[in-house]
C-alpha cells in the first residue's frame, strides 16, 4: 500500500496499528491501538485503544474511544496513523483521549532494532484476496521509553522491550490463536510469530492451519503456506496452545499459556456489523524446544512476556470485557 489510501478504501475494510511492549523484570505491559473500520453494515469509525497489563500491581485497564471516521488519517509512503490528538509511527508514539470521567495520555519513544520486519505469508498470499485479514510485523525487537496515564494509574516505561504491528484486511480471521514474543529470557534477540487460524471462503471456514516465523542465532526458520502448514500441528483453547513444526532438519515444539487474571476481554465488531470476542494477554509464558541443523537443540522461555490472543464468537465469563 502506499499514499493515503486507507480513509478512501471501500468497505469493507479494517486496517489496525498497533505497538505492544513489555517491562523488562515484571508481568507488566501495555497495547496501544488505532483502528479503522469500514463496515459494510454500520457507521465507519476510527477507534483509539489503550490497554495496561498489571495484574499483580493496579490491576487490568481498558479504554476504546471512537472517533468519526474524518478524524483519521492514515499514511503509507511516511508510515503514520492519527486519530483525533493520537499519533503513531515508526519512531514515536503519542495521544490525549478523554471520553465520559475516563481519560488516557501518553508519549512514548520508539527505537527500531535492527531485525528486517517479519512477514507471516508468503507474497502472493498478502496479494490475493484470500486471506482476508494480513499482518505484518514492522519492528520485532523495538525499544520503548516515556510514561503512559490510565485514569488513576501511571505507567513508567523505562527501555521496555516490544513491537510495532500493522494489521489490515477486509474481514477478520474468522477463529484464531495469536502469539507474538519479543524476545526470550534467554535468548533475548530471538523472536516468535504464530497463528492457529481457520480462514473463511465464503460461508465455509477452512480447517485449522499454523503459520509461524520464529527467529533464532541470526537464522530464520518459517512456515507461511498453506501447503507448508501441512508440515505443522496445533490445538488451542483458552488459555492453552500447544504447537510444532518440522520443515527439513529444522524442528519446533511449544506452548503458550496464560491465566484468565493476566487477560483483557474485549468486543471486536467485524467488517460485516457482526461482533466477536479477543481475549488478549500480553503476560502469557511461552516456552519451546528448537532443534536444528543451524542452531543447537535448547528450550527457550519467555516468562510472562509474551502475547497470546484468541478471538471467538464464545464469550468466557471468567474474564471481563473491558472494552
């Protein structure tokens, strides 16, 4: 994509921009979003999301404030999103929203590492119309610096580990497991893109297939195919997915878990008016045993540092929607 397109793409469409990033000690992090939505039943809007993840010190918060769909301008060629006073980009991420007696405000700096930008499928498949929903990882080893405001709670973010995210498509997966690691506790320039997803042709949903990118000793190893995926297995369920892959001498076997107390709910509405459900954590644990002809065999962990995100039509009562 390039130029300024996204405010006169037809519906339907979604595009979402997103950074995520990590405290480097405690089970603490936040997930800032800016959304568009076009939906071919409904209002277009341009969304504001702001998350913060601290179960263990002030709690989970949420705020989602939507804006007329003229107060967004998204730009390609210099890689810029603003809604309303909210402005993201490659190097700096800032925003004022107040809406009822809640209120967010933060300023951040981003640091790009030096890895090239993770892409999940292959080139033809980000060109054809099936899938739906593509993903693109921008920087997979960001540094991020500033303060972020919640209501009542202040959030320092001194060098927090993370990543910049850009999401688009004309319809949501239909059902998905969603896990990002940016870095693990020991290997910290190592990096894990994954999907448990079934895709949609027409009314029909596709069977399960896992894609991944995992980045491990200045070595890539990826399934981004379907006919590769083959090669792949995965069984998810909330709040536990197990998974693997061989591709040639190279293997991977993981999981990622987390508890409903380390997850935020929240309400997505698709491209067709229809609602579902994320259930997103970015404290989940991820650990997994590599083995290959480029790196030696050895489990990786990263503890209460990675995101796992589920999307669903099944509401989980034991965690709240909170926005």
């Amino acid at each position: 994509m390039s130029g300024k397109s996204g405010m006169s793409a037809q519906a339907p469409y979604y595009e979402s921009r997103y950074i995520r990033a990590n405290h480097p000690d405690r089970p603490q992090a936040l997930w800032l979003r800016e959304t568009l939505l076009m939906p071919t039943a409904g209002d277009p809007v341009a969304d504001v999301w702001v998350m913060v993840f601290d179960p263990d010190g002030s709690g989970n918060r949420a705020l989602k404030e939507p804006y007329a769909i003229d107060a967004a301008s998204y730009e390609y060629d210099d890689w810029t999103a603003r809604i309303g006073a909210a402005t993201l980009d490659d190097r700096s991420a800032q925003g004022v929203v107040t809406g009822g007696n809640r209120s967010a405000r933060w300023d951040l700096r981003i640091t790009p590492g030096l890895d090239a930008p993770v892409k999940l499928l292959t080139e033809r498949a980000y060109r054809a119309r099936v899938p739906t929903a593509k993903t693109t990882v921008r920087h997979p080893l960001a540094r991020f610096n500033g303060a972020l405001e919640l209501d009542d709670t202040r959030v320092v973010v001194d060098d927090w580990t993370g990543s910049v995210n850009h999401n688009w498509g004309t319809k949501h997966t239909p059902a998905y497991a969603f896990g990002q690691v940016c870095g693990f506790d020991n290997a910290p320039d190592s990096t894990l893109e994954i999907v448990t997803a079934r895709a949609a042709i027409g009314r029909f949903l596709t069977p399960a297939a896992t894609l991944f990118v995992f980045r491990h000793e200045g070595e890539e190893f990826a399934v981004r195919s379907i006919l590769h995926s083959l090669q792949t297995h995965a069984r998810y369920r909330p709040f536990t997915w197990t998974f693997g892959g061989r591709i040639g001498d190279h293997m991977i076997e993981g999981e990622i878990v987390t508890e409903p107390q380390d997850v935020i709910g929240l309400t997505y509405t698709d491209t067709d008016g229809g609602q579902k459900y994320c259930y997103n954590s970015a404290i989940a644990t991820c650990r997994i045993q590599v083995a290959g002809r480029a790196f030696s065999r050895s489990e990786l962990v990263a503890s209460r540092r990675a995101m796992f995100e589920i999307l669903t039509d099944t509401r989980r009562d034991a965690v709240p929607l909170l926005a």
